[in-house]
C-alpha cells in the first residue's frame, strides 16, 4: 500500500507500538498499514458516521485483517477502549480536534498524531495551555508543494507549557527543522498576513490592535526564515 505524503508521515509518527486508534478513518487506511507492516498488534478503526466506517469494514475484510482491526462508530474517543497505547487524528480541524481532546479523560497517557487541516494555531495553543507537549512537528507537502501539512507527535504531561507568541506560529521541534517545506510554511503564512494587513488598511474602521498583533506575527516569522 502507497500513503500519501501525508498520512506517510502520520504513520511514521506512530512509530511501533501495540495497539493503536485511528480517529475519523475514513478508509482506513492508516490502520491497515501499521498492521500490514507489523508495526501495531490491534487497531481500532473509528468513525462519527455510518457509511463511511461500513466502508473501513469492507476494506478491513478485503485485506482479511477483521481479527486485528475493530471498526467503532465513534464520536471522538467516546466508544474507543482504554487499551490504546497511539491515538491518530488525521485530517480534521484543529478546532473539532481540539473538541476531542478535551472531551476525553480515558486516553490521557497515549501518544497522539495530530494532522490538523485548519486552526493550527489554535490547537498548538490549546496544546500548550492543557498540559500537552509537542515532542516533533513536521511540514509535509503534497500536489508540487501547492498543500502544506502539519503533523505533530503530542504526549500529555499535565503541565502547562511556558511559550511564546512564536511558539504558537511554529512549535519549538518545528522551529528547528531545516526543510524546504518549513520554509514554504513560513512564507505562506507571512504571505497570508500580508494580505489580511493589506485589507484592514482599506477598512473604514480597521482594528488597530488587531493589525499590530499581525505584524509581530511577521516579524518573528520572518525572523525564522531568514535564520536558516
């Protein structure tokens, strides 16, 4: 089985364990490789909806794996046993994973595998302030770098984190990568509050503190990109 870039990085994140749960699975596919490549003895195949997890059924059976893969429906971690060393939630919104998180008790000493699609910031903040710490962060791209992706290995600490305004732009294991992707990371999102400067400038009544705190945001952004 070929993963995308993507969920390639996601899997290597999990790393070798025993037993693993794949949130929003969608197809899944993430299951079925850890085992297929021996790297979980159990997984469980979890999705909210039911057309999509009798879906990871049929494909689960079609790699004849019904025995070390369970498919649950889902909401979040609700219905997931306690047993699970990793937790993968990959390609949902950092707000609904953030949802997932705090809902959930059970699953505290797990690894988790974010892959947030959208408010990375603000899952990276709710990281930090909730006794979570990002051990590793990685960009990874995909379609000729046109998508950029942040995948993250998280482990709950119970400690609040001490960060700063650039931590939450980019975590401390990401601010030391010296990849391409970061790179293209970074310019992008100087490149988005660029443009969100550029529009409040052209508002009758823009929020003043609102485009300070955007520019010191490029400011450090900028600062990391010009150190490589």
């Amino acid at each position: 089985m070929t993963l995308s870039p993507r969920l390639k990085k996601t899997v290597d994140f999990a790393g070798k364990c025993g037993v693993v749960a794949d949130i929003g699975t969608d197809h899944a596919l993430v299951p079925v490789y850890l085992i297929e490549n021996g790297l979980y003895r159990k997984a469980y195949a979890c999705d909210i909806r039911p057309f999509p997890l009798k879906r990871a059924e049929e494909y689960i059976s079609s790699r004849n794996l019904s025995d070390k893969i369970t498919a649950i429906l889902s909401d979040g971690l609700k219905n997931v046993p306690a047993d699970v060393d990793t937790v993968i939630i990959a390609g949902m919104g950092g707000e609904m994973i953030i949802d997932i998180l705090s809902s959930d008790i059970a699953h505290s000493g797990s690894l988790f595998v974010l892959q947030p699609m959208t408010s990375i910031n603000d899952l990276r903040l709710f990281l930090y302030s909730n006794g979570y710490s990002i051990l590793d962060e990685e960009i990874v791209s995909e379609h000729r770098d046109k998508k950029l992706y942040s995948v993250m290995k998280v482990k709950r600490t119970g400690e609040k984190a001490v960060f700063s305004e650039l931590d939450v732009l980019l975590s401390p294991a990401l601010q030391l990568k010296k990849t391409c992707e970061k790179d293209l990371y970074i310019i992008k999102n100087i490149s988005s509050r660029l443009e969100i400067i550029e529009n409040l400038k052209k508002s009758n009544f823009p929020d003043l503190e609102y485009m300070k705190k955007t520019e010191s945001e490029i400011k450090l952004l900028e600062r990391c990109l010009n150190a490589e």
